[in-house]
C-alpha cells in the first residue's frame, strides 16, 4: 500500500510533541480525528508507531525509525510540488544560497552574460539549514561548506580556504602571526552545532557556549566567555574591535562546493552551477581566492 502523506504528516507532528492534543492543535483539525489518521497509518503499516498510556505519548522502535525517515520524504514531496509550480508558469527566477563569507557575485556576472533576462535572488543559509533548504526546494543552488549530508544532493567542491582562530582582542595570543591547535589546549570553546566550525577535537556538549552564526559567535567571544575557529574569510567580511583573528595552519582547511537536489531538472539552475565553477576557476588562474575577497570587500 501506498504511504499516505498526510496521515504521514500527522504523525510527525504527534511525534514531535508527544502530545495529541498540542498536535491536533497545531495541524488545525480535532483530536478525535488526528488519532484515527494515526490508527490508520499504524494498520497500513501494520505495527504500532506510538504508545499511549497514563504516562504520555512515547515513540516505539518503528514510529522512531518512522520519524527519522519522514523528514526528507516529505521534503522531497513539498520540492516536487515546488518545482513542478515553478516549471508550470515558466519563471526566470532563481535563488541561490550562501554560507557566510563566500563571493556570489563574481558567478552572478558570469552568469547574467547568457542569461540577462534570469534574475537572480541570492539568500544567506547557516550550516543546519544547507541540506534541507536544497531539497525543499526554497533554494535552487547553494553555496555550502562541508560537512553536509549530501543524500539526494549533487555536489562539487569548488575551493578550500584555512581557518582561524577567534580570540578576544585581549587574550595572550592575539598577536602571534600563527598558532597551533595545541596551543589553545584547555581553552572554553565558543562552539556552533555545525561541525566546520570547530577544531578537530570535538567539544563536550556541555563545555563552553553552544551558538548560531557567526555574529552569535563573535560576541561570546569578545565578552570572554571562549575562543571559536571559522573560515579564514570571516577576517574579511566580520570585523569586530574586541576579537582577533589568528591563523591555526595545522588544522585541516574550510572545502566550499556548490550543491544543489540530484532530482532538480532545470538548465537555468544548471547552467548557474556552471557559471560558479567558472568563475572559481577564472579567480584561480588570477591569483589566490582570498585575495579576491580582500579586493572585493563583499559577498554580493
């Protein structure tokens, strides 16, 4: 039997919360009937999903492995609906997603040489968002930096750039020319659930402060609460008078690709993906990447 989105999206919202009256609620429909959707998913799939009794709502082994597979499916079924859409009326609009301090433009002038009538949207994504924004369909293309879990993308690296410390304007080794890893042995960590923003060696979830974006990450520091690491590009596109930047050259470097749904059929959206690989290789030729962002000044 075929699986049913909507009772699927029922269950996501029942298994999120735990609760079937905060569900019914968020999903607008009664309660008696959100649970005879569940009942009804349950026996199309032929086990239990939920367990309900005195204690709550909790989650069984399949409702479990049920939610984590929902997610990107029903992902993938809002992008159909979204570029089937966008096919049908025929749009000359594309939107490009970019992670904090990588250059967009130099492929958007490439780009506009052929296809001068395609506007193009551009729109900042964290590191959480890359993979999902792709394959939902509000993005078309990213620019993203790894990690990223690349199931149903297609992705291309496109260059590497080294990472820095962050440390407060104040701190013993903001003056060094470079430093080690080592080095900041034993120092709090001002950390980002995103893995490409930290060192090798990994944080406790509990050890220091657990922050979104690099703004978030800049004011920890400079307030003193511990030091961070991000792409070396953040020394041009984030100033701050209370941080210092410092180069860690042994810790592995920062890999920006392009990414977009392995499903996406459009040759606007491809022939962008070709214009950024373009201009990656033209900025190569003339000279290190990172000089081109220094002489530049901005991302778009």
């Amino acid at each position: 039997m075929d699986l049913d989105l909507r009772k699927l999206r029922y269950f996501v919202a029942v298994a999120e919360k735990l609760h079937f009256g905060r569900a019914a609620d968020e999903l607008h429909i009664a309660q008696p009937v959100l649970s005879r959707q569940i009942r009804a998913l349950e026996h199309d799939l032929g086990t239990p999903l939920l367990t309900r009794d005195s204690h709550g709502v909790a989650l069984t082994d399949a409702g479990s492995q049920l939610l984590t597979d929902a997610g990107p499916l029903l992902a993938s079924a809002h992008a159909v609906r979204h570029r089937v859409t966008v096919a049908a009326r025929g749009s000359r609009r594309i939107m490009v997603g970019f992670r904090a301090g990588i250059p967009v433009a130099p492929a958007v002038r490439l780009f506009a040489e052929r296809h001068s009538e395609v506007i193009v949207d551009v729109q900042r994504i964290d590191g959480d968002d890359q993979a999902p924004m792709l394959l939902d369909g509000r993005i078309d293309i990213g620019y993203v930096r790894l990690p990223i879990d690349e199931a149903g993308l297609r992705v291309a690296p496109l260059y590497t750039e080294p990472r820095v410390a962050v440390l407060p304007a104040g701190h013993e080794l903001a003056g060094r020319e470079q430093i080690t890893e080592a080095d900041l042995a034993g120092e709090p960590l001002v950390w980002h659930a995103d893995p490409n923003t930290q060192p090798t060696r990994r944080p406790h979830p509990n050890a220091g402060y657990l922050v979104r974006g690099v703004d978030e990450t800049l004011e920890h520091v400079a307030a003193g609460r511990g030091v961070s690491f991000l792409a070396r590009s953040a020394t041009v596109f984030y100033s701050h008078p209370d941080i210092s930047y410092v180069p860690v050259p042994d810790l592995a470097p920062d890999q920006v690709c392009l990414a977009m749904a392995a499903t996406r059929t459009s040759p606007v959206v491809d022939d962008f993906f070709t214009a950024a690989q373009s201009a990656a290789e033209i900025t190569a030729e003339c000279g290190n990447y990172e000089m081109w962002q220094q002489g530049n000044g901005a991302v778009f």
